[in-house]
C-alpha cells in the first residue's frame, strides 16, 4: 500500500462553497434525478433524490491559501458537485481512487510548491485501476519539484481529486 491519498474537498471549505462558490455565485441546490454525477465532498456518485449542488470550485486556489503558494495564471475554477448539506464524508473502506471508471481518460496534472504546472501525464484507467494510478502518482512524485496532482477528465476538464506528496 502507498501513501497516496484521494482527497476530497475539504469541509471548512465546503461549508463556504455552499453559501458562495468561488466565482462569487449563490449556491443553488436541488433535487437530482437520475444520479451518477460525481460528488467531490464524498468521492462518489449522486444517488437519485439526492440534494445536490453544482458550484464553481478552485482547488489549486484553495490550497494555494494555504501554502503560500503562488499560482498566478494557473489558478482555475470550474464546476463540481457536492451535496446540498453537510454530509459524512468519503466512506472507510471506499473506492481508494474514486470515479475509476475503466477505459475512461483522466488527466494527472502536476505542479510544483508555487503551484505552477510543471508536467502531466494522461492515464487511461486500466482494469486494475488503483495500480494505474499508484504508477502514474509514483511516476509524478519520483520529480521532487511535484508537491501535488489533481486527476481530471480529459472530456470536460472536471477537476476530480487531489493527491499531495506523501509525508516521510
């Protein structure tokens, strides 16, 4: 076992995402139903009768804050879900890499400790998908100068998780 970690949204952060999101729009929720889209306070998909929100997100601008990181132009937001209310969490014993969808194409951005894009790779989810994304975060993290990667789908750019340098 590695120590890469998905990580979700945070919740101190969530609970602000659903007052104002980070383009400076009102959340709006409401009742999903069909289900399936990813939830990134949860890490996994919407049940039907779910009440969710699509809000604007920037992760490399959150963790920027708290880092001191300097990102500049390659801060971006765009949409995520995430429930309506305060909920659990990911759950123990879940999907250690969430949204693993086999044959599906993600993206493993990397960047460095001022948060600027120093490298990428694509990753089509193989079978056992938690061993194609150990080699791809090994492969990201064998380069000193990484400090995190997000996983995004490379159809709408959806920014899916995060993973930090493992400590130690």
């Amino acid at each position: 076992m590695t120590g890469y970690e998905a990580r979700p949204i945070e919740p101190a952060v969530l609970k602000e995402l659903r007052d104002t999101d980070d383009a400076g729009r009102p959340c709006v929720p409401y009742t999903e139903r069909e289900g399936g889209s990813p939830l990134r306070c949860c890490l996994r998909g919407v049940e039907p009768g779910e009440r969710i929100a699509l809000v604007s997100y920037a992760p490399l601008r959150r963790w920027a804050a708290a880092t001191w990181a300097r990102p500049g132009a390659y801060d971006e937001q765009g949409p995520v879900y995430i429930h309506a209310e305060e909920c659990e969490g990911p759950a123990a014993g879940g999907d250690r890499y969430p949204f693993a969808r086999v044959g599906a194409l993600r993206t493993v951005r990397r960047y460095n400790a001022d948060g600027h894009i120093v490298g990428g790779r694509l990753l089509e989810i193989p079978a056992d998908a938690s061993r194609g994304f150990d080699e791809a975060f090994a492969e990201a993290f064998a380069d000193p100068e990484v400090a995190l990667v997000h996983v995004r789908a490379v159809e709408y750019g959806c920014f899916h998780f995060e993973v930090r340098r493992p400590q130690g």
